[in-house]
C-alpha cells in the first residue's frame, strides 16, 4: 500500500508519512521472516505488500486483494484519505498480533519487538488520524 502513495496520492505528509512506514516496517519484515524460516515455520504469503489475498483472521489488519484494487484506483485526496483509513486498520491489526505476542509468547527478542512496534504504531494511529481529520 505504502509503495502506491507517490504516484496515486496528493498530499506530501501522507506521502512523508507512507515513506517512514515503508523504512520503519521493512526491517521488521526481514527480522520475523528470519525468525521463521529459522524455525522451519511458512513465511506467510503477502507478508511484504500487507495484504494476505482475502481477509485473514488470523493476521487481523491485513488488506484484502479487493481492498487493495480499490486503493489502487483511486488517486489524490480520496487515495490519501482511504490509504490512512486502511493503514490505520493495519496498523491496529498489528498492534492486536504485538499485544498477543507480549502475552503469550516466549522468544524475548519477539516480545522485545512486539514492544517496539505497539508504541511506534500507536504513534503513527495518532498521527494518521490527526491527518485525516485536517481540513
């Protein structure tokens, strides 16, 4: 989603916003995918484009293939306000699997992550929502 926002968006803080998601998230895509191919656990499909094909409940947040099409073709200020209203959704879906991580898992450098991503994802809500509600 946050590769479409400088061709398809009009807004150059949703466009500053879209670029420090895209350098705040790929590092924590490579690390949990190291993590499992480590386990022998399935990377699963989509993980690097947020979208998991249809709805996942299993990986809450995550956009649907219909979903994405819908962004992709729209462009300007309807583009930036439904990629901030999806990536809020994503977001809080992350921090929902980050929250589940803290409670149940066991691996100290997952929960450690988790951590990390709860608060600078709630940060970036914050900031999102601000964003959508600006005249």
């Amino acid at each position: 989603m946050a590769d479409m926002v400088e061709s398809h968006g009009s807004s150059s803080a949703v466009k500053e916003l879209a670029e420090n998601i895209k350098q705040a998230q790929q590092p924590e895509i490579d690390t949990m995918t190291g993590w499992l191919k480590t386990w022998g656990e399935k990377v699963p499909s989509g993980i690097g484009m947020m979208t998991h094909g249809d709805d996942n409940p299993d990986m809450p947040g995550m956009m649907g293939d219909q979903d994405v099409n819908r962004l992709g073709n729209s462009r300007g200020n309807a583009f930036d306000a439904m990629f901030l209203t999806m990536m809020i959704e994503h977001h809080e879906g992350a921090i929902t699997m980050a929250k589940a991580e803290e409670q149940h898992g066991a691996y100290g450098s997952a929960k450690n992550l988790a951590d990390s991503i709860i608060a600078s994802q709630t940060a970036e809500i914050a900031r999102m929502r601000t964003m959508l509600n600006a005249p």
